[in-house]
C-alpha cells in the first residue's frame, strides 16, 4: 500500500473518518466534490486550506480502499 502521508485517521475527530491533514475535510468529501464534477480549481478556492496534492491523495486514497472490494451494485 502506498504511504499516505497527507491523510490521517483520528478517532476522536469526525468519529476516525479518514480526513486531510487533520484539516476535517474528509477524504469522501473530495471524493464527493470530484464526482459533481467540480474543478480542482473550484475546490481550492472553496477549501483554501487545501492544497492540490491533497486532493491527489485523497483521490489515490480512495482508489485504494476500493481496490478489489465487492460493493453492492444495482443489476
């Protein structure tokens, strides 16, 4: 597994949900803002706290804890 060095897990911020940098902005919600098709530029602006090799890891992150993991699928 790659080394993620700009997420963290905390069990006492927002319950151990992975996040940024401690920032509380959670890896899902990058995740989320990519998948409405919102810019890297967009989110930037809106989460200036951010930078672009957090939403690069956040992106990566998720690709991984996905990886070959059955999820329920409408069919």
């Amino acid at each position: 597994m790659p080394r993620f060095d700009r997420i963290t897990v905390d069990p006492h911020q927002l319950g151990g949900v992975p996040c940024v940098r401690r920032l509380r902005i959670p890896v899902a919600t990058i995740v989320g803002l990519i998948a409405q098709r919102q810019t890297r530029e967009q989110i930037l602006r809106d989460y200036p706290d951010l930078e672009d090799a957090d939403i690069s890891q956040a992106l990566d992150y998720a690709a991984e804890a996905v990886r070959e993991r059955q999820l329920p699928l409408a069919g």
